[in-house]
C-alpha cells in the first residue's frame, strides 16, 4: 500500500532563509509524486512533479524537488522564502497511469517571519 | 484551456438536512472526475472517482455519494448531514494524457 509522510506540520523560517520541506513515500511501484500548495480557503496548485527522468525537478515559484529512490524521499526545498510562500504544502503520490487517485501526507504548514 | 469550477464556495447546513455540491470542468472531454475532503487539520482523503458518465468508485464507506450525470459534472451528495460530514471539500479532474490533477476552489461545508 502507498503512504506519504511529511515530517513535521509546522515550519516556521525567516525570510531569505532556506526553505526544507520533507516527504517519504512508501509505494511498491515506481511513484508519480507531488508538491502541491494551498492557500487558505482555496484550492490546491500543482508546485511541482516527478514522473520519470531527472530526479531533480523545477517548479514554480523557485521551489524544486529531488526524487530519491534510496531514500524514498521527495524533499521540497527553495533557496531564498519570500512572505508569500506561506501556505500549506501537500506531498502526494499516485500510482501510474491514474494521477487523479492522489495519497496525500498530512500538510506541513510554513511560516514565513519578516 | 481547460477550468474547473465549483460551488457553493461555503456553506452552512444543519444536521440532517441533505447536501448537493456541484463541480463542472470546461474545456476538456471524457475527463477523470474526483471528490476529495479536507477534515479540520489533516491531509486530503480521496472519497470518489469517476472515468465515465455513469461510473462511480468509492474509496472510503461514508455517509455521501456522488453521481456523475454528464461527461464534465460531478456532483456530490448526501440525504442527511451528519456532524462529521463538516470539512473542506474539493474536486478535481485529470486527463489521460496529463501527469497531474487539477483542482477547483474548494467548498467550505459546516455542518451544525
């Protein structure tokens, strides 16, 4: 059965600072994996994905993720947090062939202090 | 380009009452269809999905249910509310040929 588990619901960094946001996956087939954004009382924006290829992927807004099959990781991280990165941030994982059937982990909420 | 639009945004109903939320996607055919609920603090569970009209999967028993009536609408309901049914309620769609799911803006369901 697949799982995600993101480490730590709550993050809280200073601006200009590194921003680290952690997921491990479980999935006995090889995953499609997610990062996806929510602002509050919206719905979710795709940030990032990794299907197959580069493990390491770019998305938007700087964010970028590496898949790590040997870890079963799938980290978020953007170099430099900007106020407007505070939100919640959902790692998800599907099984191939159907990317709508999502595993979500549980949110991990940053903060963003000035 | 293709939208997803849902409504109501929020919504208050008392216990027992029924529910009917709707979602409608544009620009795109035969789209995979998905209700998903977002419980006060805690992570996204995917409650339905469906690839056709007429075709209807449950992924967790519950008090809901949904019903896809034509290729772009999805609607969920249920006869009567329960205090557990309060949460964030999303839908969304994706393609054969794409590697992720869009999502609509959420309804805010409160169930008092």
């Amino acid at each position: 059965a697949q799982s995600v588990t993101q480490l730590g619901s709550h993050v809280s960094v200073s601006e200009g600072a590194l921003v680290l946001l952690r997921c491990n996956y479980s999935s006995s087939v090889p995953p499609y994996l997610f990062w996806y954004v929510q602002y509050p009382n919206q719905g979710l924006q795709l940030l990032l994905k990794y299907t197959t290829g580069a493990t390491l992927v770019k998305g938007i807004n700087g964010f970028e993720a590496e898949f790590k099959k040997s870890e079963t990781s799938f980290h978020l991280t953007k170099p430099s947090a900007h106020m407007s990165d505070a939100a919640e941030y959902f790692c998800a994982v599907s099984l191939s062939g159907n990317t709508g059937k999502l595993i979500f982990g549980q949110g991990t909420t940053l903060q963003v202090k000035p | 380009s293709q939208t997803i639009h849902q409504w109501p945004a929020t919504l208050v109903q008392p216990v027992g009452s029924p529910l009917s939320l709707e979602c409608t996607v544009e620009g795109t055919s035969n789209p995979n269809l998905y209700w998903y609920r977002q419980a006060a603090g805690r992570g996204l569970q995917l409650l339905f999905y469906s690839v056709g009209i007429g075709q209807i999967s449950s992924e967790v028993p519950q008090n809901l249910s949904a019903s896809r009536p034509q290729d772009r609408q999805f609607i969920l309901s249920s006869k009567k509310l329960l205090l557990s049914d309060s949460g964030f309620y999303l839908c969304a769609w994706s393609g054969d040929l794409n590697t992720e799911a869009f999502f609509g803006q959420g309804t805010r369901l409160t169930v008092v």
